[in-house]
C-alpha cells in the first residue's frame, strides 16, 4: 500500500529564490509518528562562541550553532555529525532574503529541535545510532557550508567554509577527538555539503577511527530542464561565484582541471578585486562549478560513502527539471503537485532523469567501499524522517528499510548496492504530494 504524505500550501509559497522551505525538519514537525508514539527529543540550540573571532559568522554576521544530545553506554564515544539542509542564495537579492530566516542567522533559529530519523534516541526509530552523540549543526551560509567571501554593500557574510572549520573544532574541543567511530551526514543542501566535506571529515581523526559519510538526497544533477535549458547550472554558477565557494570545492576534482582552467580561475580571481564579487566570468561557469555538482566529486571521494537518493526527487522535480521559467504556461503544474497527474510524456521524460541518476552513480557503486539506496518515489529526505527512516511502514528495497542498509554499510555487515526498479513498481514509497497552488 503506498503512503501520501501531504505538504501543504505554507511550504510551496516561500520558495524563492532556489530557497528550499520544506525541507525534512519542517515535513518531521507534521509527521513524525513511529516507534511507541512517543513524541521527539527536543534539543536545544548551542551558539558557537569561538566563532566570531575567526570570522565564522552566519550570513547577517550572527554567531552560527548546533544541537547536540550526547551519546551513552557503548556509543559514548561514536558521533553522528548532521548537516543541516536548506537550499542556496544564488544573488544579493536571494541572500539578503535569506539572512532574515533561520537559514541564514542564528537570531531566527529555533531554540529547539526535533531528533527523528537518524538522530532519534529511540533504539526501535534508530536502532544502530540511537546512543551515539547525535549533533546538527545549523545552516545559515546559503552555500553548503562552502562560501567565502563578503558583500559590504549588502552586509553579506559569505563564510560557510569557517562555519563548517568552526564547528568541527568546536565539537572536537567537546569530545569528538575521542571518537572511536564517527559519520557525517546531512540531506539535500546538507547532503551535498557531507559530500564536498567528506574527506575533511575523515581528515579531523586519526587513522584508527573507523570514519565514513552518509549523503541523503544530495546528488543534485546537472541536466537538461523540460525547456532544453540548464537551470541548475546556472543557479549553482550564482551559488558559486557570488559566495566564493569555488576557492574550496574538493582538490581531488578541481586539481583535474588543465592549464586552461587554471588561466580561468586567475582571471576570475583578478576581475573580482576590480569590478566586486559579482563578477562572474562566463566561462568560468563550467570549470570549478563542475565540482560543484557531486555527479562529478563521488568517484573521486576516498572516504567510505553511502547515498541515498530518491530517482524521482520531488525538489529536483520543481526546481531543476520543471521550474517556472521552463515551464511559463504551467503544463507541468499538476505533475508537480502529484505524481498521479503526471502524463505518459512526463513519465518518460522522467524516466529519463531516473537513468541519468543511475548513470551517475555506475562508478561509484562499483567500490566496495561505498554504499547505495535508490528507490523510485517522489520525495525528498528519508534519512531524517522517521517515517521513511526507521518505521513498520517505512520505504523498502529488497525488504530492508534504509536505517538496515545504512547500519549493515557502516558496521561491514554487508555490501549494500540497493536499487530500486523504475516507477510505479515500489509500493512502500512515501510520496510527497503538495495541497494547494504554487
């Protein structure tokens, strides 16, 4: 029996600007029933007080932070490290918007939060990570804990990448040093930051500490949209070079780059210092921003990895593959709302980004290192849900629930290269279906 899960009208009418306003938390606050009933551990909101001096400040200059519940008995020393999801700002506009949310400062952050999913601390909603210290840390950069750079006209803080550095010496300074075993993970804008920062991660222990990452939803392609055009590409280009994010993308995917891109990154590092962080070299748009796109970083990636991903994402679905300026007469209006009014051509177009997904991921599945779980429903972030994580009703491949495959990848139970079969064969699905108008 399939399950609808319903995203109302608040969370379709804020999105703007690329910004993605019903991400997994805000789906969770609605649906989070699993396990006895009981409802979710709150946790509540620490700020990074070292921050400030390093520079490592939200977009509007506030202090950035995290939630952490600390582990026990055998997972005293095991560390699950969360990367908050949330979409990007792409230009001054966007940004500024954003900085006045608690995607982008700290003084609009929730004091508490809700641990489901992989967070949880119940062990019959999380039964491999239910006792480790469980920690996410807040989103508030608008460039997956990349960017660096600032915009004094607008008082803009482009410093993502001394968030991410900020945290990770905070968190260390509190424990993490110990750790005996750690993973890094994080959905949608979340899920691409684990990827780009996954080898920084297993760089912070030494190595005896068994470290690997877990990305949800965070392998944003770059394709064609219904219009013949590449929104994504030129959306992440704005992300990239407004937020300076391309001066810490993965050396193991930008050092692939010849002496003509080399001659491109220099000319758009000196035509910033004269005409200001807008500038943005056209070119340029296809050398660094590459590595922007995971489909282009996972192969390359040396730490253990596992993803997990929908082939029928519902955000890449609205925002990428069919967003208003592809689609201006809204011929992809229902499609978008409900899966059940897409058309034969809308399926098979979307079949088509399905296999390019797969393709994607050919390489990568190949290592034995790594690990996968693609299903074929239309939504968004399983790992952080509890009704797609870890439930009686939860989404299956091969009967095992994600929370089974990710466990049974971390501890080297078993390989895991879980692939789903193309829509409509999955009948444990969860899908997103919006109420309401865009």
């Amino acid at each position: 029996m399939r399950v609808f899960w319903f995203a109302g009208l608040l969370f379709l009418a804020r999105w703007v600007h690329g910004n993605e306003y019903w991400n997994a938390t805000e789906l969770e606050a609605a649906y989070y029933g699993a396990g006895d009933g009981s409802p979710p551990l709150l946790v509540g909101l620490t700020l990074i007080q070292s921050a400030a001096a390093k520079g490592a400040v939200c977009l509007d200059g506030s202090l950035p932070g995290y939630h952490l519940h600390r582990g026990y008995g055998s997972g005293a020393n095991s560390w699950v490290v969360n990367l908050e999801g949330g979409g990007w700002c792409n230009d001054i506009k966007s940004c500024v918007y954003r900085k006045r949310s608690h995607h982008g400062s700290s003084y609009f952050m929730e004091k508490q939060l809700q641990f489901t999913g992989i967070l949880s601390d119940k062990p019959d909603e999380n039964p491999d990570f239910y006792n480790w210290n469980r920690v996410k840390i807040r989103y508030c950069d608008g460039a997956s804990f990349l960017g660096e750079g600032y915009n004094k006209a607008a008082g803009l803080y482009f410093r993502g990448q001394r968030i991410w550095l900020a945290a990770m010496e905070e968190l260390m300074s509190n424990g993490m040093h110990y750790a005996n075993q750690a993973l890094l993970s994080g959905c949608s804008a979340g899920g691409l930051a684990t990827i780009q920062h996954c080898d920084e991660f297993r760089a912070l222990f030494p190595r005896n500490t068994k470290v690997k990452c877990l990305a949800d939803a965070g392998m944003f392609l770059d394709v064609v949209d219904v219009a013949g055009g590449h929104t994504m590409r030129s959306f992440f280009g704005g992300v990239v070079s407004l937020q300076g994010a391309w001066r810490n993308l993965p050396r193991t995917c930008t050092s692939r780059m010849d002496a003509t891109s080399v001659m491109f990154l220099v000319t758009q590092r000196y035509m910033t210092k004269i005409m200001g962080a807008n500038f943005l070299c056209s070119s340029f748009l296809d050398l660094p921003l590459q590595c922007f796109f995971p489909q282009n970083v996972i192969d390359n990636i040396r730490t253990p990895l596992f993803l997990v991903n929908t082939a029928y994402d519902v955000w890449q679905l609205q925002q990428s593959l069919a967003p208003k300026t592809a689609d201006p007469h809204d011929n992809w209006g229902g499609c978008k709302m409900n899966h059940a009014n897409c058309n034969g051509y809308q399926l098979q177009f979307l079949l088509g980004f399905r296999n390019q997904m797969l393709s994607a991921v050919r390489g990568f599945s190949m290592s034995r290192k790594n690990g996968l779980f693609i299903n074929s429903c239309f939504a968004h972030c399983q790992s952080e849900r509890q009704d797609t994580w870890y439930a009686n009703n939860s989404p299956q491949l091969g009967y095992k629930r994600i929370a089974t495959d990710v466990g049974d990848w971390f501890f080297d139970r078993s390989k895991v290269n879980a692939v789903d079969c193309a829509y409509p064969c999955d009948n444990t699905c969860h899908h997103i279906v919006f109420r309401g108008r865009q």
